[in-house]
C-alpha cells in the first residue's frame, strides 16, 4: 500500500510542467518562465561589447535586472554566435535560430509587469506590438533588420570606431523601430534589450 501511494505520487511530481513565473529565477532547458521579462540596461556602452556573450554580461549584472530574473541574455544578434532569423521572420520557424533569446509562444512583461506581447511560434515578435518594450525613449542595440534577420553588428560588436555602423532600435516604439530605426555610429553609447530565460 505505500509503495503504490509513493509510486503514484512520484507519477503525478513527474507530469507536472516545470516552469519559472519569475519568482525563483531557475530555469529549464528551453523557456523557464512565461510570462518572461524584458527590461533595458541601465549601462550603456560603445559597441565594443566584448561580442555576444560581454552584451549577456553586461544584462546579468545589470542594476535593473530584477531580482525575480535568474539568467538574461542581450537581445542582440552577430550574425554568428546569435541569430534570430536567417530569412524574413524565420519562416523556416525556430530551426533558423542561434542561441536566440525569445521563446516561442511566450509572453512578455516589463519589470513592472506591464504586457508588452506574446511572441509567434517562430519566437520573434509579429509588429505593431500592444505595448512599447520601454519608456522613455532609449536608443538599444540590436544588430537586427526590421524582419529579424542579422544586419550591422559593429564588427560582432567588438568596435568601437566612428567610421563603422551597427543597427539600433528604439525602446519606446511599438512598431518595427523598436528593433530597428536605424545606423548608429559604434563610438556612441547605447543600452541594451535584456530578455529573462
């Protein structure tokens, strides 16, 4: 009689989803929360991020990374080491992706829990989106075209020179913008899109 109610419930622990609302900060292998957090670095940098992984760096020790948020990861591509599309919004779905930073069919708050959209199963936004990502406006390095696939990167976002270019978004813009406005120079300072995993 105990072993079958210890095997029942052990049964049951296993058929429960494993998933992160944001309390803890664990994670699981492929999304560990929903509704996720996006939120927008306090440190800005030149586009000299040290590569992909010194932008991760700069979004987990961030000063506005909630405390709820475990692991966050730069939303940012190269091309290379991070890709969100390689055709217009991954239509060949998420086997076009590298180490891409939004799950599919997730949604997405601020850190004061204001929704700002669910991504499509490709885990990429389909704009206009309900809510801007940030206010007020503030100038983000992305990398992306206005369909998710990679375009200035700032040499793999290790320079910082003024006669080179990388794309930028705007945080306030519910639209393609928020993504993509624009070249900027990559001696300037920007922010960085931190998505929680």
């Amino acid at each position: 009689m105990i072993k079958n109610n210890f095997t029942n419930v052990l049964g049951l622990i296993l058929l429960l989803p494993l998933t992160n609302c944001g309390g803890s900060g664990s994670s699981t292998a492929s999304s560990g929360c929903n509704p996720c957090i996006i939120y927008v670095s306090a440190t800005t940098s030149t586009a000299n991020l040290s590569g992909v992984s010194g932008a991760d760096s700069i979004c987990q020790n961030d000063a506005n990374k909630p405390s709820s948020v475990g692991t966050a990861k730069a939303l940012i591509v190269d091309g290379t080491n991070r890709v969100a599309c390689t055709s217009a919004n991954c239509s060949g779905g998420t086997s076009e992706h590298t180490d891409w930073v939004l799950q599919p069919s997730v949604a997405y708050t601020r850190s004061d829990s204001t929704y700002i959209a669910t991504t499509t199963s490709a885990g990429i936004f389909s704009f206009n989106i309900p809510n801007p990502i940030y206010a007020p406006a503030t100038n983000i390095w992305t990398g992306l075209s206005t369909d998710f696939t990679t375009a200035g990167d700032c040499t793999n976002w290790t320079n910082s020179a003024a006669v080179v270019d990388g794309e930028m978004g705007e945080s306030d813009l519910a639209d393609v913008s928020a993504i993509q406005i624009g070249t900027s120079f990559c001696h300037l300072t920007r922010a960085l899109y931190c998505v929680e995993q």
